[in-house]
C-alpha cells in the first residue's frame, strides 16, 4: 500500500523509515510466527496456547498477561504480512513525530484496549463463545491507522495498490466496514478488536494527560503499594497493643 502526501511534493510517491520502535515490534512479531510456524507450539492445542486470548481465561483464570501475547500471534502469511505492512507504512511517522517511547505507549494501549473489548464482547453478545481464542495485532493496528488519519486526513495512499484515496476516507471505510460486520454471527466478535483499538486510540489522542505521560501499570502499582502501607500499618497497631502503649499512632 503506497501512499503519498500534499504536504511532499505532487505526485512523489514516500516510503517511510524504520524507527526503532516500528523496527522492534516488526522483528519481534516475525520471529514469533516463524518460531511458531516451524515448531508448532503456538496452536490451540499447543503447550503455548495461553499466550492467546481467550476470554473465558481471562475472566476466570486471571490470565491478564493474554492481553498482551496476543498481539504477537498471527494465523498465517497474509495475516501477518498486511498487518506488518500497515505497522511499517503507517507506524513509522506517528514515531517519527511522537518519539518512540510515546509510540510504544500508544501502541500497546490500543491493543490492550482491543483485547479488553473482545473479552466484554464474547460475554455480552448472544453469539459470543468465550472458549474461542483472539489473536493478531490488527488492534493495535486500528489504533495507528485512526491516528494516522486523525494527523494525515489529506495524504492520499493507494488503496490495494491501485485506488488513490484518502486517508481520512480509507480509515472512515474500513471503520464502516468493522462495525457492519461486527453484527454477523460468523465474524462480529472479531470484528470488535478492530473497533476497540479504534476507540481506545481515539481516547488515547484526545486525553492530553494520557497522551503526554500514560503508565500502563501505574494503577497496578499504586494499589499495591497502598495495600502494602495498610498492611504495614495494621501490623504496627497490633504491635503497640501488645506493648500496652495508649497512644493512637498515625502513619502517614
């Protein structure tokens, strides 16, 4: 998918770079598949079939970690080219411009996003199969493709290879086209990673804290932190009852 931009010169077709960011997610990507594809471990039934998602071990077992793994893992050759594809043409200048720790963020937050989404999605809708496992990066990959529109509404790519179009319209197509299917019982499930990296992507850019400085496991570490200082605090109130001291103690 070629695509050129108003703001270069007419009709010079760009090719983007390969920052570090992009070049890292595409290396590792590549040789998850090949690891996988040679040595088959990574299979519904394959010792490594907890790095995929499936909502129901996530909602009963805890397996948060899934959120993530599965971005890693894709179905064959076409379905990791074209994500890849869109990761490098797409990716490389929303890094360029936002620095690449910022781009990683965004990245995986879109996933992470896409993945809640599938997971509500099989438990809310009456065809939704919890034990039916999600995998592929095309979250994330929504995620970039909004961004990208959202900072590029007017550079024109070539859709398939052959159709100018767009930016702005691509994505307002493909998003189109996500949510119709996201209502046929076969696809709709699946359908709802694409639009939950959408979603999230959209929160993402338009929560300037969130887009300047987002820590993923922030939450997660303050809680701990405060249970920890609670626990701590218990533990020195028992004490001083023991000790038979009248002084109420505060810890602060």
């Amino acid at each position: 998918m070629s695509f050129r931009s108003r703001g270069r010169a007419t009709g010079v077709f760009y090719v983007p770079g390969f920052p570090k960011g992009v070049k890292w997610l595409l290396i590792s990507n590549v040789a998850v598949f090949i690891i996988g594809y040679f040595t088959g471990l990574i299979q519904i039934d394959g010792p490594l079939s907890y790095l995929m998602l499936f909502p129901d071990q996530v909602v009963k077992k805890f397996a948060v970690w899934q959120l993530v793994t599965y971005l890693f893992l894709h179905g064959g050759f076409g379905h990791i080219i074209w994500n890849m594809l869109a990761l490098w043409m797409f990716g490389a200048d929303l890094e360029s411009v936002w620095g690449t720790r910022k781009f990683i963020r965004f990245y995986f937050y879109c996933g992470i996003g896409a993945g809640i989404c599938v997971v509500l999605a099989n438990y809310i809708l009456p065809w939704g199969k919890p034990q039916v496992p999600t995998i592929g990066s095309s979250g994330a990959i929504f995620g970039i493709l909004l961004a990208y529109a959202m900072y590029y509404p007017t550079r024109t790519i070539l859709w398939a290879f052959l159709i100018p179009i767009q930016v702005k319209y691509f994505v307002m197509i493909i998003g189109a086209i996500a949510f119709m299917m996201s209502f046929q019982v076969n696809t709709g499930v699946s359908e709802f990673a694409h639009l939950g990296g959408m979603l999230f992507g959209y929160i993402f850019l338009k929560t300037p804290k969130m887009s300047l400085n987002l820590d993923v496991i922030g939450p997660v570490r303050n809680l701990y932190r405060n249970w920890k200082l609670q626990r701590a605090k218990k533990k020195f109130q028992v004490y001083l009852r023991k000790q038979g001291s009248p002084r109420d103690p505060t810890i602060h």
